[in-house]
C-alpha cells in the first residue's frame, strides 16, 4: 500500500513540474517578444473653450471674442465685489435639530 502512495505522489509530483515549466517557458517567450513603441500622448496648445455664464442683471455679458485674461478680470471682478455676492448669495434654511423627538 505504501508504494502506491508513492506512486502517486512522484505522479502529482511530475504534473506540477511539467505545469510550472511550461509557465516558466511561456514566461521568458513573452520576455523575448518585441517591444512595441510607445505613442507620446500629444496636448493642445489652445485652451478650451470657455463657456458663456448667463448674464444677470448686474454682471455685463460674456463676448464671443474675449481673451483669456479679460475673463479671468471678469472671474476677479465679481467674486470680489461684495454688492454681487450679496445679491446672489442665498440665505441659508434652518432645519431642525436631528435630537428632537421620540427616539
């Protein structure tokens, strides 16, 4: 009985080197494969266009043709005047504390 356990055991042992060989083979054949050129990735120099922000009664309307910095002024100009923020701003709801109640 005890040589047929070994049998079996050298058998399974065959298997699993004959399995990690051909993993091994299949390994270095990928490593001997030609390399394939990598494509440099190639940005635009223009910018994105920038969308138009809906006008409002206290800001003047975006051109079709304003440069870069004109909008940034525009971006500057109305984050900074505290007559627009308090205009636009939104008032802030009061909810009820999570405490109250049954629970």
């Amino acid at each position: 009985m005890n040589i047929v356990k070994l049998v079996t055991k050298v058998a399974r042992m065959k298997k699993i080197i004959g399995l990690n060989s051909l993993i091994i083979l299949a390994l270095l054949l990928n490593g001997c494969a030609p390399i394939k050129a990598i494509q440099p990735i190639v940005q635009s120099t223009t910018p994105d266009p920038v969308q138009p922000v809906p006008a409002t009664s206290t800001s003047r309307p975006a051109t079709a043709t304003a440069s870069p910095s004109e909008v940034v002024n525009e971006c500057l100009n109305c984050h900074s005047d505290k007559e627009r923020l308090m205009a636009l701003a939104k008032e802030e709801e009061t909810s009820e504390s999570e405490s109250r109640g049954v629970g």
